[in-house]
C-alpha cells in the first residue's frame, strides 16, 4: 500500500513519522475513519465537520482546507487504486520542542492511511463476520470534564482499556469474552462501544443514547437516525441502563466501517432478533446504492 504522510505518497514501510511528533508523545492529534463507496467518501461533509470540531477544541490551526484534505485522500485513493476502502486520516500538532504546553504555531503532521473493504451493506459481504457479542465494562465513558467524548483525538486509551476488560487466556492464547464493549458513565448510564454507538429497539420504537452524554457524534449514528425519522419510526434519544439493553427486543452497533451491526448478546443475555434492524440496514444499503454507486 501506499500512504500521504506530509503533502506526499510514500510507500507504507516509508511512512514514518518522527518520535518528537506530539501525536505520538501525547495523543495530541485528531483523527477520523471514513470509508468510500465506488471511490466517493461516505458523508464527508459531516466527517470534516467533525475534524474541524475536535481540531477547534484542541486548538489544532493546520491550516489546511477542508478541499486539500479531500484532495489528499483522493490521491493516496488513486495510488492504491482503490473503489471501497477504509481511510483513516489523522492530524497531530506535529514535532515541537519538549514542552506539554502546546506552542502556537503548528507545523501539522498529515497522514492518510487507506486499506481495501468489502462492500458492505446486504448485497455485499460486510466487514464483520456475524452478530456481535456486548459487554459491560467498568471502564467509563467521562463527560466533559477531561478528555471529551465528542472529540475523536488520539487519546483512545480509555476504549483501549476497554477492550482490554475483555480479554480472558483461552487454551490457545488470549480470548474475548465478547465483541465490544459497552461502556457506561459515572452514574452507570449507557453511552457506547469503544469503537461503535449503540441503538435499541422496544415495541418497534428505536432508542440512543443522546448526544447530552458522552457520547462521540457518529456518522453513521445520524445517518440512521435520520433513515428511521424518514421511514416513521419513532426515535428517541435518551438516557439508558444495560438493563435496557439486555431486555430490548434488538440491539444493534453503528460505525463507518461496520455500518450497521446487531448485537446477539449483550452481557451474556441473548437478544431477540426482530425487523427494525434489517429495515434500517436495508435503508441504510438503499442510500449508499443511490447515492454513490
Ligand atoms: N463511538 C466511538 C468511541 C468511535 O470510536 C466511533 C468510530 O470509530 C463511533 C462511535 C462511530 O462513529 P462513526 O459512525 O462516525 O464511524
């Protein structure tokens, strides 16, 4: 493969970025994780909005536009000769002297990472191999106070630490005990999934948690939110507990690769399946069909 690292492409074993870099010495960076559907990105508009969000709370000025990080993209797209694929691209404060204190002027470190993804949606074959399996934590999702959910920053180490309650030694090594985990907040509310927004559905009406919470605004939370408000379902963004989850007649994941993604078993109940979560999946495919293919 071969990736944008500072105004270039590089091939991937040449895309090296310094250990001064901040991003690398403090998590000082933001990052998002887009995809492409034939060669076009999925809702870029909201994805740059996002970034300008997290950069604008850090206080990152890259001074890039949003048409020269599109532009970036769209070239390490064009090398790597890639239709549907997974693209990450980051933006650290970049090399500055040895001080936490973040200096003014930014000399930004640029990187796009790309890789192949299948199509997705019902008529493809999708990322994940089946249901996922949901598991409370007690690592928590924290309000505003420190690091803010709604920034997507380098600082995952709170979802690291997440995924990390999961692992178990198996006979062959570590294990899972589950696909992802359900994180709550100080006062034991859901939020989300390390790397996913949650939803759930009782007497055909869909739940979320509300973006009040800490919660990152996802991409692909809206986009389905604003599928199942044109289809009628009613939609409520709430505040909820794992026992909402666990006695739901669906579950489901959400996240630019997974797209949708229902959940069999959250903390070792099973979950009934039921037809909101086709519907919007099906929804969902429909408008990645119409609009980019
Ligand atoms: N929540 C967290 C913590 C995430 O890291 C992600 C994506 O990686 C999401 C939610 C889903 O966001 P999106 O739909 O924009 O990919």
């Amino acid at each position: 493969p071969r990736f944008h690292v500072d105004g270039a492409v590089v091939p991937a074993s040449e895309a090296t970025v310094s250990v001064r870099d901040r991003g690398f010495r403090y998590g000082d960076a933001a990052f998002e994780t887009l995809r492409t559907y034939a060669g076009d990105v999925f809702e870029w508009a909201a994805h740059a909005d996002r970034l300008r969000a997290t950069c604008d709370l850090l206080s990152i000025d890259h001074g890039l536009s949003d048409s020269e990080l599109r532009r970036r993209i769209d070239e390490t797209l064009v090398a790597n000769d890639l239709d549907d694929a997974y693209v990450r691209l980051s933006i650290s404060r970049g090399v500055q002297p040895g001080k936490l204190t973040p200096q003014p002027d930014v000399t930004p470190t640029v990187v796009v990472e790309v890789d192949a993804l299948p199509r997705g949606g019902l008529e493809g074959e999708s990322v994940w191999d089946g249901p996922a399996t949901l598991q409370t934590v007690k690592t928590q999702r924290v309000p505003d106070r420190a690091i803010p959910a709604r920034a997507k920053t380098h600082n995952y180490l709170n979802g690291i630490l997440a995924r990390l309650e999961l692992r178990i030694d198996g006979p062959d090594g570590p294990e899972t005990t589950a696909d992802e985990a359900l994180l709550l907040d100080a006062d034991g509310a859901v939020t989300e999934g390390a790397t996913s927004n949650v939803f759930f559905v009782d007497d055909r009406a869909l739940h979320t948690p509300s973006l009040d919470g800490p919660v990152l605004p996802g991409i692909t939370r809206s986009v389905v939110l604003d599928l199942a408000r044109e289809e009628r379902i009613p939609v409520n963004e709430g505040r909820y507990t794992p026992d909402d989850l666990r006695s739901a007649d669906e579950v489901f994941l959400t996240n630019t690769t997974w797209e949708l993604r229902p959940v069999s078993k959250v903390d070792g109940i099973e979950v009934g399946g039921g037809p909101v979560t086709p519907l919007l999946s099906k929804l969902f495919d429909a408008r990645v069909e119409g609009e980019y293919y």
